[in-house]
C-alpha cells in the first residue's frame, strides 16, 4: 500500500494551466461578444422571417416556369441562405485562435 502525502499538491498542476491555477480568467470571449451575438441573432431572425415568405414565393414562381433549373433552386437556394448564415456567425464571434 502507498504512502500519499495529502498535504503536498500534484505536481501536474504546476504546468499545466487550469481553471484552478488559471489567475487571469480569461474567457475567451467578453460581454460584448455575447450580447451582439444575441442582437445579431434577433435581427436576422426577424430579418430572415419578413424576406422568406416573398423568396419562396418568386421561387415557386420562377420553378413554373422554368422547368429544368427552377425546381433545384427552389431546394438549394435556402439551404444556401442558412449555411451562409451559419457560417457568417461561426466567422464572426468565434474567439481567434492566438498563437504562441
């Protein structure tokens, strides 16, 4: 049976950083970030339901008559929108990656 000294701390959190020895507490990402992700988030929201509606619309419209191409786009072309949107986000208020 070992013999553990309680009262010594691991030697592994001398090196490694962590939350318990980590005295900057740097969070990656401040107040400011979150709340215009929030607002952001909110405008597009309601930006993106006023113009979905007439999108599908001239959408549907232009599948009539365009018989070959129009019926892809009306697929495609939300799905487009929202990955664009997805992507625009990750891009934007993901902390960069700093270099040591």
């Amino acid at each position: 049976m070992r013999n553990f000294r309680l009262n010594r701390p691991h030697m592994a959190y001398a090196h490694e950083p962590s939350l318990r020895t980590d005295i900057a507490g740097d969070p990656g990402m401040n107040v400011g970030h979150w709340v215009g992700l929030v607002i952001g988030a909110m405008v597009l929201l309601i930006v993106v339901a006023a113009l979905f509606t007439p999108l599908q619309n001239a959408l549907a419209s232009y599948a009539g008559n365009e018989t070959t191409f129009g019926p892809i786009l009306q697929t495609v072309v939300p799905i487009l929108i929202g990955t664009g949107i997805l992507l625009a986000f990750v891009f934007g208020f993901l902390p960069k990656v700093r270099g040591k």
